[in-house]
C-alpha cells in the first residue's frame, strides 16, 4: 500500500522587473526556469510523483506547475487552478487541501509565501529548519509530508517530514 504524501511547493523565482502591470502577471525569471527544471528532475528521481496538482492561478505558478508536468510526463487534467492559493492565509490553504484530498496518495500544492511556511509548521511533526539566510520555504523549495497510510489530513502535527529541498542545495 503507497503512503499519503503532500508535497509543498513554492513558484520559482520570477521576474521583478516593472513591465508587469501586477504582482500576479509576473512570469518567472530564467533563475527560475533553471531552478524548477532541477526541482522537477529532484522529484522524478525520487519517484515523488502526484496524482493531483492543485496550484495558485498566478503566472510564475503556472509556469512552475508546466515545467513540472513536462518533466514528470503529467497531464494537464491533474491539475486543479484554486483562486485562493494566491495570497492564501493558512486557513484558505486548510480549505484547498481538505477539497482535494480525497482518494489521492500524493497531492501537490504549489503556491506562494506566507502561506506555504505556514502550512509546512503547521502541519510537520517536526520543526521545519530553515537555511542560513533564515528562510524556510525559498523560491522553488519542495517539503514533502508523509502521512503513512493515513488520509492527507489538515490537522496540526499529522505529518513527518520526510523532505525539505531548496534548489542551492542540489547545484
């Protein structure tokens, strides 16, 4: 029997510069293309495949989330577009999982800061570390949970944390 799993995914990092006419229309930047690139090859070796992707309708997540189905072979029905990923409070992000976590083993939710760090603590067992620069989630950074044969739960502390990846650390 596979274990549940939820996988914790930040956008990768995108572009600043002030053409964009909103923080939401902002694609990624080519550090970010490369660093996702690295993340979705991370999770193909280690066979850390989703059933279901459920992601921020913002640009820089969008393409995150194409790069990640290219490279894992996904199709595009997997994925889920939630309008309250983007700017989420930990409770929107409660909601979205509890939506979707029915009959799926591995659930991919890729979105953005606060939030994400705030889901990640909430939900590990353990306390997440964070990196030198005192940063949990950075861009493009996958934290999976394991929850065992038990069912992808929101409750507090449900889950062991078996990965905390950050692109830096793969180059």
């Amino acid at each position: 029997m596979q274990n549940n799993k939820l996988i914790i995914m930040r956008h990768a990092k995108s572009d600043w510069s002030s053409e964009y006419e909103s923080d939401f229309e902002r694609p990624l930047a080519a550090r970010g293309i490369k660093a996702t690139k690295l993340m979705a090859s991370w999770l193909k070796k280690n066979q850390a495949i989703p059933d279901k992707i459920i992601c921020s309708p913002a640009l820089r997540t969008k393409q995150t989330c194409q790069l990640i189905l290219n490279k894992l072979d996904l199709a595009i029905d997997n994925i889920y577009w939630e309008n309250k990923i983007y700017n989420a409070s930990l409770d929107d992000l409660l909601s979205v999982i509890k939506q979707h976590n029915n009959n799926t083993h591995v659930l991919l939710i890729i979105g953005h800061n606060p939030g994400l760090d705030q889901l990640l603590v909430h939900l590990s067992k353990e306390s997440p570390y964070v990196n030198a620069s005192d940063k949990l989630l950075t861009t493009a950074a996958l934290a999976i949970l394991d929850y065992g044969h038990q069912k992808i739960s929101t409750k507090p502390r449900q889950a062991n944390l078996e990965s905390l990846i950050r692109p830096k650390e793969l180059f």
